[in-house]
C-alpha cells in the first residue's frame, strides 16, 4: 500500500526559529507516513538545508512564470529551495485572496512545468452543503482545475465548514468519517475521469480539524490517502501523534 501524506499547513505562523526548532524535534518512526510541511515562504530556504525528516511545500505559488509581478513567489523559486509539493486552492485564499477556479488550474500548470506535485484544495460551504449541493460543488471544482491536466496531483478534501479557522469561537469539529469516506469516493471518480485514470489512482487527502484524538478515525479509512494539518501541525510533538496514528 501507497504511504499516507501527512502534510502540515503552518500558515502564516512561526519564526525562522520556531521553524529550525521543529525540524529538530520532528522524527518520523511510522513507515506507513510520508511526512510533509508546508511553511511560510520565508522559512524554505532554511528548511531546505537544514537536517530534516520532511519533505517540504509551499503553501501558495504565482500564477505567472517570471517578470515584473511584485509580491510573487514563482514555481522555478519553489523548486530552487527544494520544495516537491505546492498547494493550490485553499478555501482561505479562495474566500480571502480571490483565488478563482481559474488561477487555481494556472497554478497547478506553473507548479507541474517545474516538476512540483500540486495539492489542489476542494469543499463544500456550510450553506452548499444544507442545500444539497455537496457533490455538484465538488464535481465543479475538481473538473475547473483539472480540464487539461495530465500529470500526478494529491487532491486534498477541505470541507470549508470543518475547517478550524472558520469554525471561530467555537471547539473545531472535522467531518464525520461517512461523510468524508463518500466525498472522497466522490472525488476519486471525478478526478479519474477528467485526469483519464482509476479512481483508485488519485490521492485524495482529508483536511479540517484534524487532532490527534480524531486522526485515528479519519486515516484509516480506505479512500483517506493522508491528511492535511493545520492547527495540529504547529507542535512537531502533536503532528507526531497524528502519524502514529496510521495504522
Ligand atoms: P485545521 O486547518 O486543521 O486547522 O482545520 C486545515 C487546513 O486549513 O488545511
């Protein structure tokens, strides 16, 4: 069996020091586990060189090559620091930076040119997922960023209701096993069918409140291909709890 993807989404917290601090402590012992944090840009370059049992990502990537684009970060800068994964999509910079359909499938194109596997970031709101709309939600996002795409991606399952940051002032909930088991399949089907594989082939991650004390549940399950961590991933003594929690 493939080894689960346990990627860690730091945001926009940590210092250089925090950084260096949690590459020191973070040992991986699980052979069931590929370990992966994605830092803040500024910590990559550190990251990279430093004595780590991570992979590395970006939490972000530009839209653009090169050139006169202030501000931006390129996928050939990414691959320079040694970065291999780049997530796309997520429902923060959706709701927040205007991250349309659209930019997300250019960027999935930008990261693929340099050889970095895209972790592209699909959910359902709250109010879509009361009125039904669920899978039609799904479908149109998957379909939007993949059209055209032949290589490899991970695709991770973020229910943006699930997710600790919308869910403020109130004890984060993840999603309930049967209702990320069926999304999952969900996806699988769709993102076979427009990448012209087996469901089985596409590596779908589940995302949104993950903690140690729910990963054993959530992992386990056969279409959970990892987990994407935020909150939980910020303590390398809690992300290893998770991993341990891959059976
Ligand atoms: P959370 O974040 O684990 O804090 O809910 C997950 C994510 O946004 O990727």
């Amino acid at each position: 069996m493939a080894r689960k993807f346990i990627i860690a989404n730091w945001k926009m917290n940590g210092t250089h020091a925090t950084a260096l601090a949690f590459a020191r402590d973070f040992t991986v012992t699980n052979k069931k586990v590929r370990a992966v944090v994605a830092a803040p840009y500024t910590m990559l370059a550190a990251l990279s060189v430093a004595d780590r049992e991570f992979e590395l990502a970006a939490q972000n990537v530009s839209e653009y090559e090169d050139g006169a684009y202030t501000g931006e970060i390129s996928a050939t800068m990414l691959k320079d620091v040694g970065v291999r994964y780049g997530i796309v999509g997520h429902s923060e910079r959706r709701a927040y930076f205007d991250e349309t359909d659209k930019r997300v499938h250019d960027k999935i194109v930008r990261l693929q040119a340099k050889k970095i596997t895209p972790v592209v970031c699909v959910g359902e709101t709250a109010d879509q997922r009361r009125k039904g709309e669920t899978n039609r939600v799904l479908t149109s996002q998957v379909q939007a960023a993949l059209r055209g795409i032949t290589r490899p991606v991970i695709i991770a399952y973020e229910p943006v209701w699930a997710i600790s940051t919308f869910q403020k002032g109130k004890q984060p909930q993840a999603a309930q096993p049967a209702d990320i088991a069926r999304a999952h399949a969900h996806i699988k089907r769709v993102a076979g069918t427009v990448l012209g594989v087996a469901a089985t082939r596409v590596p779908v991650l589940y995302g949104g409140s993950v903690t140690p004390d729910n990963a054993d549940l959530i992992l386990n399950l056969d279409d959970v291909d990892g987990a994407l961590v935020g909150g939980a991933s910020l303590k390398a003594s809690s992300l290893m709890q998770i991993i341990h929690k891959v059976y």
